[in-house]
C-alpha cells in the first residue's frame, strides 16, 4: 500500500520565525510531487509541482526541495506571518493519474 | 474566470436516496478527479477521469459512480448513501498530471 508520510502534524511558530516540513512518499514509480496550501474554510490552492530530483521551487516566502531518489520533499517558509497559518498538503503520483495525499502540516502563525 | 464549480454546497439527505452532485471547469481540462475529506485522514481520491468516457477508481471507489459524457462535467452520483459518505467532498481538474490540480469549493454532505 503507498503511503504519503507528513510531518509534523502540526506545529505552532512566533511571526518573523522561519520553519520546514517534511513530506515522505515512495521513491519508486515517481512521476510528481505536489505541494498545496489548504486554508481553514476554502478549497486547496496549488503551490507547487515537483517533478526532477533535485528540484527547487520558490514562490515568495515558500520554497521547496525534492529528492526523488530517498523520497522526501521539504517546504520552507521565511519569515512566517500570520497570513501563512494554514494545512499544507503534499500529494505523490506515479503517473497513472492517481494522487496520494498525505494528512498535511497543520501551521498557525502567532503574532 | 478559470474555476471549478461545485453543486450542491451544501445538503443534508436520508440513507438510501440517490443524489448527484456536479462539478463543472471552464479551463478545458481533461483530467478531473473527485475527493473525500475525512478528520484524520487525508484527501482521499474516489474516482478519476482522463478525459471524457474514460474513468478509473481511485483509492474509495464504493458507493459512488461517476460519468464524464463532455470534458467539462464530471458529476458524482451517490445510488444509495449510507451515513458513512458523509463527508467534505471536493473536485478538481488540470490539464496534466505534473499540472497543478485546481479544486472546487467542496461540498458538505450529510447523510442522516
């Protein structure tokens, strides 16, 4: 049975703090690796799609790493704000069209 | 405006009265997929299209069917709900598998 492995679960972080979080997924078969943010109320938004090893992706504040070959991405964020708190997703495919989503990152921001 | 649309948003039903719920895109994507969200678990996926008359179960298949008769529709239908479907349900879509996936606005069904 795959599995999608987040940790951690959740985690409390001070403004201004920079944090990461880990996603494991299986290293073999792999197509693509998908990050989404997830706010309380809304539907899931696409942040990033990983698919080389290697693979480094920024979009302001977040950026992301992959490495396909011990099946682990990370997502950094600098400088946390309160606007950052949300459920951060990963999803692994291996090319047949299904996702699988691991449980999330469960991030709140304090001020 | 590219989106997913989702309908109902809301509902509250009995077990055992069939009911449908629609997803439609507007951005001409061929893969579309529908989610359950339970507490705990993650997105779960139930069933998936690759274009249209081309489906395939997901991870959560049972009790649910799906069609996908135009590309821009993909509605899952519920025969029979028992109270063990309800759940967040989401849709989404994208033009290809290393695409972004775009989602719906979920919908929250109740199944009494």
């Amino acid at each position: 049975i795959l599995n999608v492995e987040q940790s951690p679960q959740s985690l409390h972080v001070q403004e201004g703090d920079s944090t990461n979080f880990t996603c494991s997924f299986p290293s073999s078969n792999f197509y693509a690796l998908h990050w989404y943010r997830w706010e309380t109320a809304k539907s899931p938004e696409a942040l990033f799609v990983m698919t080389l090893n290697g693979d480094e992706k920024k979009k302001g504040r977040i950026s992301a790493t992959l490495n396909t070959k011990e099946g682990y991405s990370y997502l950094y964020i600098k400088g946390s704000q309160p606007e950052d708190s949300a459920t951060y997703l990963c999803a692994y495919t291996s090319g047949t069209y299904k996702y699988i989503f691991g449980t999330g990152t469960r991030l709140k921001v304090l001020a | 405006e590219a989106q997913v649309t989702q309908n109902p948003r809301y509902l509250i039903t009995v077990t055992g009265k069939k009911l449908t719920v629609t997803c439609s895109q507007n951005m001409n994507h061929e893969y579309m997929s529908w989610y359950r969200q339970d507490p705990g678990l993650g997105l779960r996926q139930i069933y998936y299209s690759m274009n249209v008359e081309v489906t395939d179960k997901g991870d959560v298949p049972e009790g649910y069917k799906v069609s996908r008769k135009e590309k821009r529709n993909f509605p899952l239908i519920l025969e029979s709900p028992s109270p063990n479907q309800t759940s967040l349900y989401f849709c989404a879509s994208s033009g290809r598998m290393d695409n972004e996936q775009f989602f719906g606005p979920g919908t929250r069904l109740t199944v009494l």
